[in-house]
C-alpha cells in the first residue's frame, strides 16, 4: 500500500513539472513543498538537481527546522524558508518558489503588481505586495514572507531583488498561485508599457474575491 | 451512430487544446462553447477542470439561460456571458473567453487596439473594441459583449480590466479570431513601443476586409 | 522514381513546419514557395489549410502567372506576389512570406531594422529594407518586394503594414532568412527599448557580410 | 570501450540541445565546445548543421590553434575564439557562444547588465560585463573574451554588437552560464522598462556569490 508521505513525494514530483510548463524556472532554478498533514514533516525538491531527473523518490523529507529525515540529497537551498513558513502559518499546506521573469522584474523594483485585472481579484484579492530584501542563510527569508503575507489576502508575495513566494492549502493551490502570479505581472507590466492601466474600484475587487474564493470551480478554490 | 451533438462535443473538447497550443491560457482560465445548431441549447467547457482532462465526455450541455442540461460538473462560470450572446445574436454559433496576455493589457488600460496591419483588416475590419466594465454573477457581461459588437465587424471585443470575447459563426471561427486577436494585439502593441504606427486610410480597410471575408481560404470565411 | 517536382512539393511542405517551429506564423497565416528548376513553374502552400495538415500532396503548382497547374485547393492568396517575384529575379529559387511579430511591428511603422548585429551584417549585409504599402490583388506586392529588394544586399523586405518577405537561392533559404529576419528584428527592438544601439562602421558590415557569404558553413551560404 | 574523447563528443553533442531548449539559439546560430582534460585538444560544433543533426559523430576535434584533428565538416566558424580561451585560461574547461535576444540587445547598446537580482550575485557575482567590438576571423575576439573576464567574477561576456560567450569549469557549467545570462539580461531589462531596479549593496552580492559557489548543490558549483 502506498502511504501518505510516498504519495506526496510524487505529488511534489509532479508539480515541478508544471513550473517547467508555464516557464517559471531554468536550469535547477525554483522549488515545490508540501507539508505533511499532521505531522512536523515536508517534502522538498533537492538542491540542485535537473528538473528532468526530480522522481518522486529523490524528493527529500524534512522536519520543520529544515534538517534531513530522509533523502540521500541535499534538499533545496530555500528550505529554511519552507520550514519557517510551515512553522508560522498552520493552514499553509504547500510553498512555492520561483525567479519567474515578471514577477522578479517587479521584485527588483520593488514594486507591488496593482490590482488591475479581474482575474487578479479573483485570485489574490489585492495587490501582490513587496517583501523585504533578505539574504539567504537563515530565518530572514521566512520571516520576510510571514510578516508579509500574514493577514494579506495575496498568496504571493515579491521578496525584493530576488524572486517569489506562493503559499496555498496545499502544494498545488501554491503552484497555481505562481503560475497565476506570474500570469498577472507579466499583463499588467505590458499594460503598464503603453499608458497607466485603469484602477479596479476596491468594492468590485472585493466582491470579485469573495465570490472567486467561494464559488469557483469544482469546489471551494484555494487559499 | 455518433449525435450532432456528440460531435459538437468532439469538437468543442479538441479546440479548447487550441488556446493551449496558442499560449491563450493559463491553468484553468478561459473557455469555448458552441450552439447547437437548431436547438436551444449549448456545449460549454466544465469549471476548473484542467486543460490536460478535457475530453468530449466532461463538455457541459446547457440551455440558453445557462442552466446545465447535462454534465457532472459544474458549467464555466463564464456560461450566463456566452448564453447571452446565444440568445440575443442568432447569427453566432461559436464563443470563445480568454484572458491572453496581449489583449488584456489592452483591456486594462481600457483602449481599443488600432487596426495598423493589413491581418487585421482582414479579420477585423477595424479597431477591437473595448467594451464596459462589467462584475461576473447576472448578464453585465452578456450585455457589453452584444452591445460593443452589433453593428461593428470585428469578431472580438475587450471587456475592461477583464479579458477577450470572440464570436464566430462556429467555435472554430471563434478560436481563430482569439488567436487573431493576441497577434494583432501584440504585434501593434510592440510596433507602439517605439513610436506610432502608421494607420491604414479606412476605404483600404473597407476593401480589405471585404476581400477577405468573400474569397480568402477554401471556402467563405467565418464570420 | 520521385519526380524532382515531388521533391519539391515535400520539401515545400517540411519547411512550412519551420515556421512554425520558430514562432512565425499562426492559425493558417504564412506562406513558402520553391520554384522548379528550369521549368516555368512554382510549388506553394494551398490557401487557408491548418499547418497540421499540409503535405506534399496537397502543395499546389502553379505556373509563373499563379495559375493552377496541379493541386485540389486554391493556392495561397499570396501566390501573384511570389509568382511576380520568380518572374522578375531569375536568380530567386525561394520565396517566404510571414506576419512574424516583431518584424510586423516595425513594418507598421515603416521602419527598417538599423543593421547593428554582425550576425546581421552576416546574413542581411545592411539595414532590412521597407518596401510601400500595398493592396493585395494585383501585382502592387509583388512589384514593391522587387522595386525594394533589386540591387540590396537584404534578402528580407517589410512590406509597410503588412509582413516580411524573404528570398533566397531556394527554398530553405528564404525560409533561414525569414527566421533570421525575425530573430534581429527581436533584438533590436529589444535592444532600442532602453536607449540608442551602437552603429557597425560600413566598412565592418562590408567585410563581415563578404565573409560569410562566401565562407561560412559546410557549403556556400544562400543568396 | 568508450574513450574519454567519445564521452565528451556525447556531452558536447547533448549539450548543444540545451541551447534549443532555453531558446538561446535559431537555426544553425550558436556553439559549445569543451576541452579535453589533460591533452591540447577541443571538441566542438560543426559549422552550419542543424541542430536537429548534430551527433556525437559529427562534433569536430581539433587542436589548440583550431586546426581539425578530427571531423569529416568544417568546426564552427567561431572555433578560433574557443581555442584563444583555451589557450590562455587553463582553469577553463568549456566555452558556449550564443546570440540570445536579451544578451544580445545589451551588446548592441554596449552596456552591462547591473547586478540587481540575487541569482545574478549568486551565478555572476558582479555585473555581465561587455568586451570589445570585434571581427570575425583573427584572435581579436578570444583576445576581447580573456581580457574582459580575465580576474572577473562574471563567467559571461557580452561582446559589442555581437553576443555572448561564457566560460566554466567544464561545458555544462558553460552551457549553465548562458542559460542563466540570458535569463538575467531579460529580467534586468524587463525590470528597467518600468523604472530603476533597486542595486544590491557590493557586500551582499559578494556574500551571495562566496555563498553559492561554495555551498550550492550536491556539489561544488562551476568556475
């Protein structure tokens, strides 16, 4: 019988190949991770390992502190980020990052993506905001992201200078949180090219998030 | 023996690939539908089923009001904006919903694209229109799509801060004018970056369009 | 025993592919001929027919007029174009048309491509030439890719508002042309975006251009 | 058995199909070379096949000079470039040349791409920097490679007007190099069409580059 944590690993897996898809990494670039449901535990990308070679067993097991429980890799150089996240934010069930091109050419101004777009307010319901540029190595990352995030209604936030961070339900609401998050920065840059975009009134974008967040889809939406 | 409708379903399945193909869509985002010609009834693609898990089986059979038919999911949540084009322009049997990159940035800036390429007279006629800022729940969308295009030749219109509809008289001639619409809006958006594109005179437009909606392909032009 | 004419309709039919391949052309847009080799005669893509489902079989050969001499559909309705061309430069074994974006773009504003690449003095020898605006029909196109092209270095014309035309010694070099033509067209306005390019001294495009139409590759280049 | 020739006539061979994927190179544009450990000798892409034909069989050997050893084509026309860095950078163990479009359209404008993203402290260390405007046909563009990176952190040089080369510890960390050149110079340029990127203090981009070269991966990273 196949068990949670395995059928996560090809979870993960998996997912990976959707940033490939949607163009959101090059080369070993970018990370997917899941929490495990009731237990102290994620599922992480290895550190730099091709896309083409991620199988569900060479995903890499941690605790929440980011130390290796199984894995014969190094796991993903962001995972203290994950691990942070997971640690802060308990109805957060999967983390994603990318250096996806728009969204980090917003990140290295500095700049929120405003909300102009419908399909904007459906998904993220505000502004994608700015995080603070933090270095790698310890917990600046995560906390970045948390304080960020925490009581936003965004699941995507530009940590400045570097790149993205989604945070989902689970690991595929955070993917298609970056899929969708990238999506808008590159609409509303190129929008931005030619003359201002037109504000959406706070109201509609309200409404548009509420109903998107309620009624969507097959069942209720992510995040 | 296979249905007419069987068939529509065939074939509104198979175009949806179409958007993909195109890079019109991201993730679950926009929709085909057909009319069934002769009743009152339409093929719609279910909502935020992935593009990958189409198949002509999952296609939505509903009535002009929008309610489902037949199906086990879920209809787009775009449906009431397609019905009501059914059931108001007789003349269109096929509707296609986008939220392709191009066109949407025109969309939010709320400006209609010029007609500066000798393509888009051919399959235009004249300017995509913008059409009004509408909330998604009753007919607004409806309404603005039918609004801005009777009475004008162009097969698309650009719903502000929102995305593309197209019409067509079958879903195919639908698709085509979406994949018409993003290379038209691309390509006079990037030739604008540098400097003004020089208009066509509109009695070149006329002869244009008129040309190629009598004698262009194998057979008459959709639309 | 393959006629070389039934080569001719398969290599015709291949090289559509590599439009595609490289992002020119979209729905059924786009156009390559060859002409036969010592014979009055020339082998192009069948009118409004999707690019999944050409073959060599469904290539139409015309005469030097346009008119049909073989084939079940009607011929591109760019044929009188490419027929004008095969008429007037004996030494043209290849004609491509596309509407490939960036080059569209600079055609709208009846620009030509400053040549600040050496892989453009390469291939181009010189700035990429505008030719008038002109209404399909008659041979107004035709006469203007030969009036701009006769006595240039550029294989590649913008057709004002229109597209590009590309020629070269066959087949498969008009088709590198036009993705030659592309690809600068691309870079340079990405590279204008941000401020002036640096202008290659003549006599540097001279010595380069020489080169590689004389040395480079395993045979001499075309054109 | 197989010779450590044929193994790096495989990987050369393959590598060549990472330049198509990343979109870095059309038609027969673009080339890798490596070095063979220990001898005076190179292998490298043969000039003006196709991409879709290279073989580990059909890659040239040649000498330090660029002269052939080995190979029934001629080597790329830029063999004399990859042989002056082989020359001169023992620590050196491949070399790519591409014309991708962002990289590109820096060179033509002569400028450096700005550190302003932490992959690029991480990968680069400092700015891309732009060697010298240089023909084709002599040691002046090998001479501009190593005098531009010789001492520098950045394993990439744009070369006025022309393109890039990179340089790394072997061909993959070259290939690796470019992908995330280009990569970069899109972003960097996409960042600065709306505004100035935000620079990242010079101890931090050193902090993220000691870091990443010494910690990043399963393995110590490349150059």
């Amino acid at each position: 019988m196949t068990s949670p944590i395995d059928l996560l690993r090809r979870q993960v897996s998996d997912l990976h190949q959707e940033l490939v898809r949607y163009n959101l990494v090059v080369w070993t670039a970018g990370n997917v991770s899941a929490r495990v449901p009731g237990e102290d535990l994620l599922v992480i990308k290895p550190s730099g390992v091709p896309y083409d070679e991620l199988t569900p067993e060479n995903m890499i097991l941690c605790d929440l502190d980011g130390k290796v429980v199984e894995g014969e890799h190094s796991p993903s150089s962001d995972t203290a980020a994950h691990a942070y996240v997971y640690r802060h934010l308990p109805e957060v069930g999967g983390v994603v990052h990318t250096h996806s091109t728009y969204a980090c050419a917003w990140a290295a101004r500095g700049e929120a993506v405003p909300c102009v777009l419908t399909a904007m307010a459906d998904e993220f319901g505000a502004e994608i905001p700015v995080g603070p540029f933090a270095l790698i190595g310890d917990d600046s990352i995560g906390r970045g992201i948390v304080e960020t995030l925490q009581g936003h209604r965004s699941p995507a936030v530009l940590m400045k200078n570097h790149g993205v961070f989604t945070l989902g339900k689970d690991a595929t609401a955070a993917v298609k949180a970056a899929v969708m998050c990238e999506d808008v920065a590159r609409t509303v840059h190129i929008s931005r090219q030619l003359g201002e975009p037109v504000p959406i009134a706070q109201g509609d974008v309200d409404r548009l998030n509420h109903r998107y967040q309620t009624v969507y889809g097959q069942q209720p939406a992510a995040r």
